[in-house]
C-alpha cells in the first residue's frame, strides 16, 4: 500500500440522559434525548441544524490539515454526527432536496474550499445521516397508532419505572440478547419479545446512510461521493423516548426505538455498488481502481458484513466482483475493530471512529475496557486484533461520563482470508493482524504510525460532551 495517513473525529454523537430503561446491565434498550438545534422540524429549522454541523465539521477537518505528511490523507467522522432534535431528519426538502442530496452538495463546496490543490489525495467520510419517511413529526407523533403503541409499552413496564436508576456506566448493547433465568423476573424478556414484536410491524422507516467523499485529483471540480448505508439496526440506533416527571416512558417529541425499523437490505449477491443510486458497503474509487473501499456503520461490522461478501464475483453469480479491500473503515456508535470481521486485504487499512463508546479488551466486558477507562493513546491486542487506539472520556452538560476512540490496525502481508462459509459464522478463518516475536505482538505496518490527539475545545449545543478531539496516525 502508498503511505497513508488518517484522523478520525473522536466525539460523541450519542444521546445525552441516558439511563436503561430497565434497571439491568443486561438490558440493551436505552432511554436518552438526542441533541440539536433544530428546535422544530420545519425546512429553516433542519437546515439550521444541518449547516451548524458541516461548520463544525469544516473546523475538525481543518484542524487536521497541518499534521498530513504522506500524499494519501483520510479523516473519518463517527455514526450518528448528522442528526436532529427528533433522532433522524424529517422527509422534506431543504432548498428543494431531500436530507442526504443536500448535506452531499453544502460538504462538496467546503471541501472544494478547503481542501488545497496540492497534489495530495482527501478523502473525507462523515459518519452517518438519520432520516426518516415521515414528513410530519407532530401529526405522526399524535397519531392513533403511536398512541396505541406507547400505552403497550406504558402498560408491560410499570411497576418498574418506579425503581428506575441511572447506572453509573451505559453499556452500548448492539442488539437484544437472552436473558439468563435469574434475571428473567425483571421485565426485559417481555420488554424484549415487545420490541421484537414492534420491529416486526414497524410504524415507519429510518434510514442510515453516510457519505464518502474523495478528492481524486485535488481540484476545485475533483471531488467524487458514494452513499453508503446501514443494513442492520441496533437497538441504540435510536432510543426508547424519555421519562417523564410521573415515572412513565413517552416518546419524548423524538422518533423512538418502537416505531421504526431499518429497510430490509440483502448482500446475497454481493455488496458492490453498481450504480450512482446504490448505497451498497463496496465502491470503487477512481484512484483505486484494483481495489475496494468498505465500509460498515457500526453494528455491521460485528454482522460480518464485508467479510461475507470476500471474493464473491460476476462469474459466480454476483452483481459485480466484489474486490480486494484497500480499506475497511469502521464509523461507529459503540464499536470496534472485531478480529472475526476483519475484511482487509493484505497489508491493508483497518480504521475504526466511533462515537459512544470506550476500547475493550473483550468487546462489551467492562472489566477488560483498557487504560482502566482513562483517556490516551494504547497500543496491543484488542478483540484479538493487534491495532493502536486512542481512548477519548468526556463530561457531558448532564453531567454524566461520555466515551469516544479511534483505532488503527493493518492486515499483515502473509495474511489471508477466503469465501465465507455462513454455517462457520465468527469461525471462519480470520484475517492476520499480528505476527508473535520475542518481546510480544508485533505488525511493522501498525507500529510505524505514530498517534497524535489535536484538541478542539469549545462547548457545542450540537453534542452534549462538546467538540471533541482530533486523532491523527501519521506515518514514521
């Protein structure tokens, strides 16, 4: 591979309040109120909204800027940056576009301002984008079935809301699990089989997408974009509304965990993208022509998304061939890089930017979380992957505690990985991050980037923790 440099926007994205909504470390259903300033949903609002985000984003990126050095220079932004009051974004049209189209053209003319023709490559990825198909939250809202709904969830959760406490810890539980049997008298089986229920008839349809930026041939009309999106919905990916003064959960004024459902997306002949309207994991940009660029929004890459579709081709039935990965990029709401899902090409790129959640040694233990869960650089073995990480812990306005990371691992160059086998699942074989020396793990890719933390400072009433901080691998 070129020499590469990357930065990830280390923040979090995340709702602020946060509490489970069942008193148990185990229950992965959260209450919590999604910040903005939006205020309503009307198109000025949501445009204020949108427009105060990219200026802040415009102030990450250029913060970067001075610290590249290598000619391949590639800043990633976390899950969830692009969202309002409500969760997702309204179905309306800002200056006659939807949501998406019009973050897409307002993010091309500040990187084509901002970005210096200086014969380097950008690549700029923002994360995600909340939408929904809903025009009118008020009228939704107090519609008929979401006030059906709330009394089910009203009427199965008492008494326990009574008893509700906020933890000192929110563990980001990507999906609803089993509940052992001495647990099973606290409400979360039924609060689970409810939510099954919910997300099998779903009142309306949220989306996840994000977009990937490349300044190909630095230049003012050199940029190129791919939508991705999200294919499988965990149960934070919204929340489950807000408690009021009287112990009862509503919906807050937000588009709730119980109402929506992701669209039904399929990979089953392959992942690549094949036209300008596809928002598949795989595209190929003009300067990697060989190669795929992958990306997996958070709860995907535990799924195993992209290393399903490894080595999947037209001649065996794909839409197009599913090539290589030059890079495998992680935007997160509470993930990391997993070794079982490692998709990258040999002595290829792993990088991960999440927003809501600290590094564990084995994912969700909080015993193994590293640095004793203090904010600073770490380099080793986490998830079995060898990869250096940068932990980032906040104070939000609420005053509670916030986690953010970044990590940076590379595929060895004797690695290898072959077609998946879905009855192996986490056991197919899995890619090589790490070769064993005398002193320890060891991959001369990964240990020859040396990682820096740029501070931006200032409060944002865009995110409840602030700002952030900037994360920058430079090269050796």
């Amino acid at each position: 591979m070129l020499p590469l440099e990357f930065a990830a926007w280390s923040l979090y994205t995340g709702p602020a309040n946060l509490n489970n909504i069942i008193d148990d470390p185990s229950c992965p259903w959260v209450v919590g109120r999604w910040t903005g300033i939006n205020g309503d949903t009307s198109p000025d609002g949501i445009r204020r909204d949108i427009d105060a985000r990219i200026d802040l984003l415009t102030i990450a990126l250029k913060s970067a800027l001075p610290g590249f050095r290598t000619p391949w220079r590639y800043f990633v932004v976390p899950e969830f940056f692009f969202h309002c009051q409500q969760g997702p974004y309204p179905d309306i049209l800002i200056d006659g576009r939807p949501p998406v189209e019009y973050i897409r053209s307002k993010v091309t003319e500040r990187l084509q301002a901002l970005i210096p023709d200086d014969g380097n490559y950008y690549s700029v990825l923002i994360g995600s984008i909340l939408t929904s198909n809903i025009d009118d939250y008020p009228s939704f809202l107090s519609s008929g079935i979401v006030t059906q709904r709330l009394l089910a969830l009203q009427k199965l959760l008492p008494p326990k809301l009574a008893n509700a406490r906020r933890p000192s810890s929110i563990t980001w539980s990507r999906y609803a699990g089993p509940v052992s049997l001495d647990r099973a008298e606290n409400g979360l089986v039924e609060l689970n089989n409810f939510m099954t229920a919910c997300r099998a008839d779903p009142l309306c349809t949220v989306r996840n997408r994000g977009i990937f930026f490349c300044l190909n041939n630095p230049g003012k009309s050199a940029v190129e974009s791919f939508v991705y999106e999200k294919q499988n919905e965990s149960t934070v990916d919204l929340t489950m509304g807000m408690f009021g003064p009287d112990g009862r959960i509503g919906h807050g004024g937000m588009i709730t965990e119980w109402m929506a459902n992701y669209p039904s997306y399929s990979i089953i002949k392959g992942d690549k993208q094949t036209s300008p309207y596809s928002t598949a994991s795989r595209f190929n940009p003009a300067n990697l022509q060989q190669y795929d660029v992958g990306v997996e929004i958070c709860l995907d890459h535990r799924l195993q998304r992209l290393r399903r579709t490894v080595g999947m081709t037209i001649a065996h039935g794909a839409d197009a061939d599913n090539l290589p990965l030059a890079l495998q990029l992680v935007p997160s709401g509470g993930m990391q890089i997993l070794d079982y899902s490692v998709a990258a090409d040999q002595r290829s790129v792993i990088f991960n930017a999440d927003g809501c959640d600290k590094v564990y040694g084995v994912y969700g233990d909080e015993n193994t979380v590293i640095l004793n869960g203090n904010p600073g650089p770490f380099k080793g073995i986490t998830c079995g992957v060898y990869n250096q990480s940068i932990q980032s812990k906040w104070k939000g306005r609420d005053q509670q505690t916030y986690y953010s990371h970044s990590q940076l691992a590379f595929a060895t160059a004797d690695s290898q990985i072959d077609g998946f086998n879905n009855a192996l699942g986490n056991v197919n074989q899995k890619a090589k991050t790490f070769s064993n020396g005398p002193t320890g793990p060891y991959n001369p890719l990964t240990d020859s980037y040396s990682p820096k933390v740029i501070p931006l400072g200032g409060e944002s009433d865009l995110f409840i923790a602030g700002a952030g901080e900037v994360h920058l691998y430079a090269a050796t």
